[in-house]
C-alpha cells in the first residue's frame, strides 16, 4: 500500500499483527502459570520451616539455620509452576518485541505513531518492568497480576483501537516522537507495574491475617476464597518496597518525558504549554506521583496513605491513556494518540 510517497510492507505488517496476537496467547497463558503457582504456594510459615519425622516423632528443622542437619526441602508445586512460566513470559515479550520492531520496518518510522502502537509499547514496558522488579522466584506470581491488565489493554488495542500500518501524519514527523513518546511509555510502563503492588499492599493489609493465625481453618466463602488468595503474595512490606522502587525509577523519567513533549510541542505548535487536556492530566499525575514520594518519606503516611497516593497516581495514569486520547477532544486527539 502506498500513502504519498511512502511505501508500506504489507507483508512485515501482517507479521506484526500475527506476533502481537502471538504475545497476548502467551501472556494469557502464562498469567494462568502464575496463577496456579500462587493457587499452588505453600504457606509463608510452612516455607521457612518443614516438618519431618524422626524416630516416630515430628520435628520442626528451621532450613535456614546454619550447621543444622534436615532434609532438602522439595520445591512445592506453586514454586515449580511459578519457574515454568517465568520462561513462557520471556517468549512471549520476544513475540510482542518482534511485532513492534516488524511494525516499524513496516512503516520506516518509529513504530509508536497512533494509539494501538502506544499502548503496544506501554504494554511491553510493564511486561520488562514486571520481569526485572519481580525476577526473585517467591515474587514471580505476582506477575500474574501485572499480566491481566497488559493482555486486557493489548486486547482493548487490538480490538478496538487497531490502525493498519501507515505513514503518521505530517505534525508527527520528527524526531521528538521516537523520544518523546518512547520515553512516556517506558515510565508509564513501569508506574503501571507500581500501581498494581499498591493494589496489592493495600489488600495485603484489608485481608491479609498474621503469620501465626492458621490459615488453613479459613472457612469457606468467598472473603475466604480472597483470603487465602492474599496469604500467598508476598509481606506488605515487600509490596510496598516494590511499589516505591517502581515509582523511585519511573518518576523522574515521567518528568523528562514531559520536559521533551514540552519542547517539542514549542516547536510544533509555537509554545511550550498550553494546558492541553493531555497536557493538564499528565501535570495532575506528576504531582500525584511527587506527592507519593513526599508521603512515602513522611512519618504517619508512609503506609496505606502513600500506598492510596500511589493507586490515585495510577488511575490518573489510565485516564490519561484512555480517556484523554479517546473521548476529550484536544491537540493531542487528532493523531490517535
């Protein structure tokens, strides 16, 4: 197909579209993995300390103290399910990686240039987030979580949001698009990953119970179903670490990201600001995000208040994605962006 002078390869795109559904089966797929190694973990206090019989009588063998004597604990089956599908996310983000880059051969520019690549490259950002942040074996199934809102969005693009590989328009013929806009999805990326362990945190500390409660008298029900889901993500505090690390990392290139849409906009459109309703919303989730930070160092917030800044932060993040691009009209609007 041909659009001006500018000739477009029909065949990579279609590569493009094959590999992009190929990532969304296989995070779907993998997201079933991790939920099952979570369904499937032993308790925390079960982890640290297993029971073996000796001479008739059960013993409690602490694996970690040093100079003890016990057996090699197994891996349970959540730890086993949890190790297949770390693997199975790596193939997937290689097919979603491939689709992008297949993309922009296609087109010969930097393959972000509507909504349906942005969130393409957003999506992929919060799978390489995910992967880094939660890379320790016990904090792996917390990538199921991190998983269902990328396949949901990549579902939403590829649905609703699809656009056949062309030429962008002419405003977005520059450079500052292959900076501007990869820089905002990286950190979007990333912040989205943060949102989602404050979630966490915050139903770790609604629903979470003791370490010396038993959990297997739960009950049924389902707050009891959700409970017992709850009990094997990880400690609040190892929730809260990963959110604030996610935030510490994706913040301040948040802001250079706007910094550069700033200048670019300078050059396009004759000012550096305008108050954009794209524009004003990205301002509204940078101050939430550095009011997080603040909150986070201050004492008496540091906890569920930061952790309701940090979800705030995250919402914002999402309306600006969805309902600025898709619904508010504004300079932003006209390129599907």
């Amino acid at each position: 197909m041909n659009t001006g002078s500018i000739h477009v390869d029909e065949t990579l795109a279609r590569y493009s579209d094959l590999l992009f559904g190929t990532a969304i089966t296989i995070y779907v797929l993998a997201m079933v993995l991790f939920l099952a190694a979570l369904a499937g973990a032993r308790s925390r206090k079960l982890a640290a300390a297993q029971l073996v019989t000796a001479g008739g009588a059960s013993v409690t063998v602490d694996d970690r103290a040093p100079g003890r004597v016990g057996q090699t604990p197994r891996r349970s089956l959540g730890e086993r399910l949890g190790n297949m599908a770390y693997p199975v996310v790596i193939v997937g983000l290689i097919a979603h990686v491939a689709s992008i880059v297949l993309r922009g051969m296609a087109t010969d520019r930097a393959p972000w240039g509507n909504m349906y690549e942005f969130i393409s490259l957003t999506c992929a950002a919060c799978v390489v987030a995910g992967l880094v942040v939660l890379r320790k074996p016990e904090h792996r199934p917390l990538l199921s979580f991190v998983l269902l809102p990328v396949a949901l969005l990549m579902f939403i693009g590829g649905r609703w949001l699809y656009t056949q590989a062309a030429p962008v328009v002419p405003a977005l013929k520059s450079y500052w698009l292959a900076i501007h806009v990869s820089i905002i999805s990286i950190s979007s990326g990333v912040l989205l990953v943060s949102g989602v362990a404050s979630l966490l945190y915050l139903a770790k500390m609604r629903w979470g119970r003791p370490e010396s409660e038993d959990t297997a008298a739960v009950g049924g029900g389902f707050v009891a179903g959700v409970r017992r889901v709850v009990d094997r993500i990880p400690s609040a505090d190892t929730l809260d670490r990963l959110a604030y690390k996610c935030v510490v990392f994706g913040f301040p290139l948040f802001g250079l990201g706007v910094i550069c849409g700033a200048i670019w906009a300078e050059s396009a459109w004759g000012r550096f600001w305008g108050w954009d309703p794209k524009e004003t919303v990205s301002f509204i989730a940078w101050v939430i995000y550095a009011a997080y930070l603040h909150a986070r160092a201050t004492a008496g917030w540091r906890n569920n208040a930061a952790a309701w800044i940090n979800v705030a932060g995250f919402v914002a993040l999402l309306f600006n994605l969805f309902i600025i691009n898709l619904v508010v009209s504004g300079l932003h609007s006209y390129a599907g962006l």
